[in-house]
C-alpha cells in the first residue's frame, strides 16, 4: 500500500501505474500469478449437470453427482426439507468424528478427476427449483473433496474437504440487473423482491465468489446446496431457521428442468 500512497498521493513515479492489473493465488497449488484481464482470457467455461445418480463418496442428505453428461428425462429431482426435528445448531450434524458439516446437506460430487483441473474467474450455478412456500434461500458452497480409503467409508467417516467458495441467494431477489450483467456473472437489482409461486419451477443464476482454484488429480469437486446454515461453520453470517422457515425446497435435474454448475477452465501450467 506504501507504493500506492506514494504513487497517488506524493505523484512519485515508483512503477505502480506500470504493474499487473491482476495478482491472483491458486488455491489447492499455493501459487500467486499476475494477469493483464480477470477473467483470464483462457478460461472456458464447462457446465457440470447436477444429477440423482449416487457417487458414493460422502454421506449427505442425497448424495447426487455432478457430470458433464446432460440428465435424462427421468433424471428426477432432490427434495430438501427443513427444518430437521434433530437440529441443534443448524445443518451441522454428528458423525463418528464429531460435528459434520455435510451430513446434512444436500450434495453433488464429481467423479475422482483424471487429472489436474484448475479454475479461474467468475463461477455460477444455473439452479432449477421450486418450493412450497412464497420464497426461499440458496446457500451454496463448492468444495475441494480429497481422496479416501475404503476402510474409511465403509465405516461412516467423511472425507476431507476444503471450502472453495460460496454463493447466496434469496428467491425473490431474483431480478437481474440485465445492463450489468454478463453471461458469467448475474448482478441482482434488490430493488424489487418478488414472491415465488410455491409449487412453480423457477430458473435460478446463482452467483458464486469468482475464485482461482487447482483440484488435484484424484480429488473431486462437490456441490452443496441449502437455505440455511451453521454458527459452528459461518459464524456472524449464519442464515438461521426463524420460525416461518418451514418447508420443502425441490432441486430439479432432468432433461426438461436441467441444473449445472458452471465453471471456468483454464488449463494446467
């Protein structure tokens, strides 16, 4: 900050107005690059569609999959009801390692990757919902799922994982700004919440915090999707369950109402 101070205050020509636009790190690979543009102007962006199939790696409310496979028509959807009667502090359940953040959740994972996958940029989830009641919230958060034993999911142990980024949402905040948004990344005009129709399936673009992130070979990327949290896992920012939350949120992922996961590619260096 020095050099900005003196660059713009005391008009030193110390090299600031010459430095890289952009100085980004690379979570997972501990890494910090510089770039002219954000995005980077290699990031292509890949859907990964959610999907009912079991991947059989973590123990969640579903445990769903997300593929690069387009669903079926029969790909069905995900309910998710709340508030749970056992609830005590929130999504956070109880494992045999103590207090589970996953538990409880509804989830979507990735295959193990075949190889390094690294993103970069804005991140956003084209969500297909519908609710029981006049609006609703996405709580979303991606994740970085490490490999496990056998052993260790025979016996009910949850992987370990690592928070990539997060996005929220509430239902009748979905108007979008169209002048300021991009493909990639909606901007919301708060200014004019509308109801949801419960029952009536809505198309959601849920922005998630632009970020830089390897997934190393063998890991898996994951999905998590609520309307509410934890004071165990966020804290001051807690989404809390008052008294009129109480319902069913349904996540749809067939051919007609498809949801995915969009997320910006860049390759491996």
């Amino acid at each position: 900050m020095l050099r900005f101070y003196d660059y713009h205050l005391k008009g030193k020509q110390n090299g600031w107005n010459k430095r890289p636009k952009v100085r980004l790190h690379v979570g997972g690979h501990d890494e910090w690059r510089t770039d002219s543009v954000w995005p980077p102007r290699e990031a292509k962006y890949k859907p990964f569609y959610l999907s009912g199939k079991k991947s059989g790696s973590v123990t969640s409310l579903n445990d769903g999959t997300l593929s690069t496979t387009k669903p079926a028509a029969n790909g069905g959807s995900t309910d998710w009801d709340y508030p749970h009667p056992g609830w005590k502090l929130g999504t956070v359940g109880f494992g045999p390692q103590g207090p589970d953040p996953v538990r409880g959740v509804v989830t979507f994972t990735t295959e193990p990757l075949e190889k390094d996958m690294e993103i970069a940029g804005p991140i956003v989830l084209e969500l297909r919902a519908s609710s029981t009641n006049t609006d609703t919230d996405f709580v979303i958060k991606l994740s970085d799922q490490q490999p496990q034993s056998r052993a260790d999911r025979a016996n009910g142990l949850q992987p370990a994982s690592q928070v990539v980024s997060k996005g929220w949402m509430r239902a009748s905040h979905r108007e979008k700004d169209k002048k300021n948004s991009t493909k990639m990344r909606p901007f919301y005009t708060h200014r004019n919440p509308q109801p949801i129709n419960p029952g009536e399936i809505y198309t959601y673009e849920i922005e998630v915090m632009a970020c830089a992130h390897r997934f190393k070979k063998g890991h898996r990327i994951r999905l998590e999707i609520v309307n509410g949290d934890s004071p165990l896992t966020d804290s001051l920012f807690t989404h809390q369950y008052l008294y009129y939350k109480v319902g069913t949120d349904t996540f749809w992922h067939n051919a007609k109402n498809a949801s995915c996961l969009k997320l910006p590619i860049v390759p491996t260096k």
